[in-house]
C-alpha cells in the first residue's frame, strides 16, 4: 500500500536523523552551548542564571506569572521541577526560578 | 646679752608673730570638731553617690516587678508563636518526598445556533511529586460531565527521569509534544478562549501518548536555543466499525494492536526568548480498530509559530499552528454491513488555527490593565470523500477578565460555519481558575 503525500512534505525523516543527532549531542556534551566559564570575569561565573528575569522571560510565555507568595518554598521545589521538564528548562535554571519563588515571599 | 643681739632677737620674734598673725583663714589649722564634721560630711556625699548609682542599674522597688513581668510575658508569647510556626512550616515538606496537589476548574455556558444552551463543569487535578532532584512523578485526572454521568479519564501520568542538564527520560502516558496547544495551552485557566482550536483537540493530531519520550533544550549562547522531543508509542486505531467515524484515526486508544508502534518527534528552535518556531511528526503503520484487514499507513505532521511583543501599552501574543494528517488509501466497509461501503479514500485532512490576543499592562486603570482581549481563527479540511467530515471555518472573539493571576472569566461569541450545513454560531462564557 503506497503511502501518498506531497513530496514537500518529507521533512520527517531529516527531523528523526536531526532529533537523533540532538539526543546524542545531549547526551554527550550537557554543557553544550553554554560559554567556557575561565572567559567569564569572576562575578560572571559566580552570578549564574538570573532567576528573576528566567521568571519573567520564561514562565511568561505560556501563562500569566503566579506571584511567589502563591506556594509554599517546598511547593515551589515541586512545582517547579514540573515545570523543568515540561518548559524544557535546564536545571541550572530551574533551580535559579525556584530560588527566586523560595525567597521572594 | 649686748643690745645688738637682744635688738636681733626682738626682730625675729616679731617676725615670727607677724607670719603667724598674716595666715589666711584657710590656712589655718582645722579644729578636732571642725574635721570630724568634715568627714561626717564626705560619708554621707559617698553614701547618697553609691544610692544614685544603684537607682541607675536597677529599677525602684516600686516599679521593678510590673515592668519586668509585662516583657517576660511578651517575650515567653514570642517565643511560642515562633514554635507553632516552625512546627507549620515542616508540616509542608513530609518526609523525604514532596508531593503537591494542584490543579485546574472550570464552569461554561454555551448557546449554540441550533443546538441549544448548555452549562457544564470540569475538575482537573494535577498530582505532583517530587521523589528526588532528578526523578518526579506528574499524573492528572480529569473528571467531565458527560451526559447522564461523569467521565474520567486520565489525562497523563508520567515518570520524569532528568539524566542530565539537556536530556529528560518521561516514560508512561504523557501529552503529545508535537499538539503544542495541548501540552501548552489547553488547561482552563490558560487557554484564553471558553473552547478549543479545531484540528489539534479532538481532531487529527493526537493529544497523548503511551510510551517513552526523550526530551530536552540546548542552549545556544545567550537567548537561542533548540528544544527537542522524540518518543516511541502505542500506535492510533483506524476506525472500521463506526460508520460515523468511518476512516478517522482513534488516538484515545490505550492498547496497542499487534506489534506496530509510532514514532514521533518535534524540534524547536527559539533564536530569542520570545520567539518559537517548531516542527513535529508521528509516524505509524496502524492497525483497524477491529483487528481485521491489513493496516495502512500514517502520517501527522505540525507546525507551529509562538511569538510575544510588549506594545502598545501591553502585551500581544501570537500561538499558531497548522497540522496535517495523511491516513493510506484504503476500503471501509467492504462488505457494505454497516450501510456505508464499499467506500474508498484517502483520508487526507488539514487545518490549524491563529490566535492573537493583547493585555494592557500600562494603560493606567486596573479594570483595564485585568482585560484581555482575543481572537482566534481555526479550520479545519476534510478529506474528499469523507462521509463524516465537513470542512468548517471559526472566528472567535474574546474578552476575559483577570480576577487574580490564575482566575479569569471568558465571554466569546464564535462565528461557526460548516460546508453545506447551517452555521453553529454560537455565545460562550466561562470562568477557570488553577489551584
């Protein structure tokens, strides 16, 4: 049974051979694309992710911001660690949102 | 004696008398009295020092005892209050697992041309835990009004393994990462509009999957980065046995016929924070829904662009996406039992949706700064030769009112017209809330 579709429309396959690619880049670099920290001045390598503005950039975009008193600090750890995942953040950042959401009561 | 040295003498003692005589007053000598009254007096200035002191470091008899009750009590309250509230404060984290139970809820109406008003109800609880920095468990159940009872389903219910900063292992049901409204829009408190986009809910992408996923983001400098998704899944059914889903794609399946899978994937790449293009598939051989025949092939496909832009006074959103599904060639109902066939096609369809909403957060009221304002247009083509489907264009338009960050009500009228039937148009509010 032959399939019919619109040639245009065989990009899937060069996506499976790319989303491959990225799993196995990811799986073997976990750093990758972040810059090397002895470039960075000391400040910059001690500052890490800013929580707030990864809070307002990032948690923006799909829905209206809670404000941090809304959860607990031990709710914001869980709530946000679903959000990791689901937002596709990275844990450095999520631990930079949930700091910020623990400590901004 | 010769006069000399009496004159000599006499001078001498004279001398002698006028000294004693010139002494002033306080040179003279005091008397036994004089002194021991002098001492008297030291001995009581020394006594009335060492009183004024002691009143300095000390309260007075009379008033000591009621200040320092007065701040014992204050403090010993102080101090208890401070307990209770430690006390509360671990009460929130139990044990070593952290679990939280949130949520969504909603309540609609509906008056529909040509079909009625209705009120409806929905409760969607979210079950979170926390079980280790890298290892969480997210399941939701949602509980709808359907007809004469209450219908659950579990929405998805996941086990999340973070491998390492760019890679997540979700293995269980979980929603489909190529729907971008359903793993991103959908819950009722942040889908803007009272209902939902054609084609991607309840239309020709799937909503969930039963599998494996791998899914992650690799920064790439600053602000870009590229979000990936690949799973592995129980495939859809074909539809065989229901004449008014004849040829359609049963992706509510929980259980893989035979030993086909699908696979999917979808790739996103953001070049700045607010900008999202993405690309998804499922590809699959299915099975018919009855086990009979051979399967056919199929193909789903998505595309979606997500932007926000502060203008204005407030902020414009964009969600867009547009979906394809090509479903093989193939004969439904050979035999013509259920009153339809033989019926032959290709069921071929499309359709997506565009949304542009603006909240003010700049234009100097609260009323208005709590006002959204939305629209949307969605539609969705059938395939030629589908008996069931008509093609049908929507254009909604919204306001909602923000009671808190997570409670809005909605008030929408939709423009609903289908290919050669009367037109839905329909009214449609609703309040959701997250919890």
């Amino acid at each position: 049974m032959k399939l019919s579709m619109p040639p245009s429309f065989r990009p899937h396959l060069v996506v499976t051979l790319l989303v491959g690619l990225l799993c196995g880049v990811a799986a073997l670099v976990p750093t990758l694309g972040q810059a090397d920290p002895s470039e960075k001045s000391p400040k910059q390598v001690n500052e890490g992710p800013d929580g707030a503005k990864l809070w307002a950039q990032t948690c923006s975009q799909c829905h209206n911001l809670r404000p941090p008193d809304t959860f607990s600090g031990a709710q914001w750890e869980v709530i946000v660690h679903h959000m990791r995942v689901r937002a596709r953040l990275t844990v450095a950042e999520s631990r930079a949102i949930a700091d910020f959401l623990k400590g901004g009561k | 004696m010769t006069s000399k040295n009496l004159f000599l003498i006499a001078c001498t003692a004279f001398t002698i008398l006028m000294n004693a005589s010139s002494t002033k007053a306080e040179d003279a000598p005091v008397s036994r009295a004089e002194f021991d009254k002098l001492v008297a007096k030291m001995a009581a200035m020394q006594a009335e020092i060492d009183r004024l002191k002691s009143e300095k470091t000390e309260p007075s008899a009379e008033s000591a005892p009621a200040k320092g009750s007065g701040t014992s009590k204050s403090l010993a309250a102080l101090s208890s209050k401070v307990d209770q509230l430690e006390k509360a404060a671990q009460l929130t984290t139990p044990g070593e697992n952290k679990f939280v139970l949130t949520g969504n809820a909603s309540a609609t109406f509906s008056t529909i041309n040509n079909n009625g008003s209705n009120f409806d109800a929905t409760f969607y609880p979210i079950f979170l835990w926390h079980l280790t920095d890298n290892l969480m468990f997210e399941g939701e159940i949602e509980f709808e009004l359907d007809g004469n009872s209450t219908s659950t389903s579990l929405e998805y219910a996941a086990i999340d393994w973070t491998i390492n900063d760019n890679m997540t292992l979700v293995a269980g049901k979980f929603l489909s990462p190529m729907n971008t409204f359903v793993e991103r829009y959908v819950p009722k408190w942040i889908n803007k509009l009272p209902d939902t986009p054609l084609t991607v809910y309840d239309g020709i992408l799937p909503e969930s999957n039963v599998g494996v996923e791998l899914r992650g983001v690799l920064p790439l400098g600053q602000e870009a980065r590229l979000n990936y998704a690949a799973y592995v899944s129980n495939t859809p059914d074909l539809i065989t046995s229901d004449p008014s889903n004849l040829g359609h794609l049963e992706f509510d399946n929980f259980a893989s016929s035979g030993h086909g899978k699908a696979f999917g994937a979808r790739v996103g790449f953001s070049p700045i924070h607010n900008l999202e293009f993405g690309y998804g598939f499922q590809k699959s051989k299915v099975p018919t829904d009855t086990g009979d025949g051979p399967g056919v092939n199929t193909l789903q496909q998505s595309a979606d662009l997500s932007a926000h832009v502060d203008g204005l006074g407030g902020r414009w959103t964009l969600l867009s996406q547009y979906a394809w599904s090509r479903i093989g060639h193939t004969t439904l109902d050979p035999n013509g039992d259920l009153g339809v066939g033989p019926l032959g096609f290709a069921n071929n369809s499309d359709g997506g949706y565009v949304q542009i909403s603006y909240r003010g957060t700049q234009l100097g009221s609260d009323f208005l700064n709590k006002m959204e304002f939305i629209v949307r247009g969605d539609r969705l083509k059938a395939a030629s030769g589908d008996p069931n489907t008509l093609d049908e264009r929507r254009l909604t338009f919204g306001i909602d009112y923000w009671l808190t960050s997570s409670t809005v009500l909605k008030a929408a009228y939709e423009l609903d017209h289908q290919e050669g039937a009367a037109n839905s148009n329909a009214f449609l509010f609703g309040v959701a809330t997250s919890f």
